[in-house]
C-alpha cells in the first residue's frame, strides 16, 4: 500500500508540477521540489521512529512519490530549454548515465551508513541528498540567468528511469528507418 501511494504520488503531481514549471524559473520550482523530497523524507524517519498513524504515514508517501518523480522530468527540460533540437538525444543520454551513476553509487553509500547508523540513516541520507542539491540548484538560479520564455520548451511529464522516454518526448524528432542497405560494410 506504501509503495502505491508513492506511484499514485508521481502520477498526480506530474501535470500540477509541469504547470508550474512552466510558468515560473524550472530551477525555483525543481528546487521547492527536492525540498518537499528532503523534507517529506526527513519526517518520515522521525515518524518512524516515534510511530505514526497510518494516514500521516501515506501523506508523506504521496508527497514524497509527486515530488520525486518530477524530478527527472524537470531536468530533462531543464536541459532542452539551453540546447539545440539535434542535440535532445546526446543530452538525454548523459541525462540517463548521470542518472545510472546516482543510481549506483547511492544504495551501497546509503546501505554503508545504514550498517553504520542502523536503518533510519536511509531516510536521513535521502533527506541531505535532496536538500544539498536544491540549495546547488538555488545557488546556479542566483547566478546563471533564466532562459528567455521563447526559448523555453513547455514540460513534459517522462517516467523518471527508462531510457525510452526519449522516444515518448514529442520534442524530439523520430529517428530515420533504418535498412539492410544504409548499413555500412
């Protein structure tokens, strides 16, 4: 039941979140984002270990789950409002190894501390990851300026983790087909 709150979270807070992505600075708004995450994370480990109803318990999930799976999406145009069309792929597919690398290094960095500082520093870890990286993204809205409105692509809700979501982005353009002929000898 926890894990589809969490899912119902991402599904539900996809289009409230792209809206507001779009009207106001990404980077403001990923920000407010990952420190709903870092907070939404941090109270959960507190609420665990004092016990919490039930219904507080998947409030937090959904918070959680709509807040975490903005995330990536929001990088993505992030990323496509300072590029150029022809290069959406490449910058997908660095999007994704950066992604792949987090992915790698967290949970045996987090299940370390966990074998250090017992199961609750999961949460803990989760909650300063967030929150270092909304204040990176708070420092760099300070001091690179915002991409100009007409340049901006409008937000697209990806699934956080597939590398086929770049097919599924209406912005980019289809990929040729591709025969037996093209193929070099």
């Amino acid at each position: 039941m926890f894990m589809s709150v969490v899912v119902l979270g991402g599904l539900v807070f996809q289009i409230p979140i792209g809206m507001l992505a779009d009207r106001f600075d990404r980077r403001i708004v990923m920000a407010g984002i990952l420190i709903a995450v870092g907070t939404s994370w941090g109270l959960l480990s507190v609420s665990i270990a004092n016990g919490v109803p039930l219904t507080v318990l998947m409030l937090m999930a959904l918070t959680f789950g709509g807040a975490i799976s903005s995330v990536y999406p929001l990088c993505v145009a992030q990323t496509f409002d300072r590029l150029d069309r022809k290069f959406y792929v490449a910058a997908s597919g660095r999007l994704l190894m950066v992604y792949s690398i987090g992915a790698t290094i967290g949970p045996l960095l987090t299940s370390a501390l966990m074998a250090v500082f017992g199961p609750l520093s999961f949460f803990v870890f989760e909650s300063v990851i967030a929150v270092t990286y909304a204040l990176f993204v708070l420092q760099v809205a300070r001091t690179v300026p915002q991409s100009p409105e007409a340049e901006r692509e409008k937000f697209v809700p990806l699934p956080d983790s597939s590398p086929t979501a770049l097919v599924l982005d209406p912005r980019t353009e289809p990929e040729p087909e591709t025969s037996a002929s093209d193929l070099p000898v």
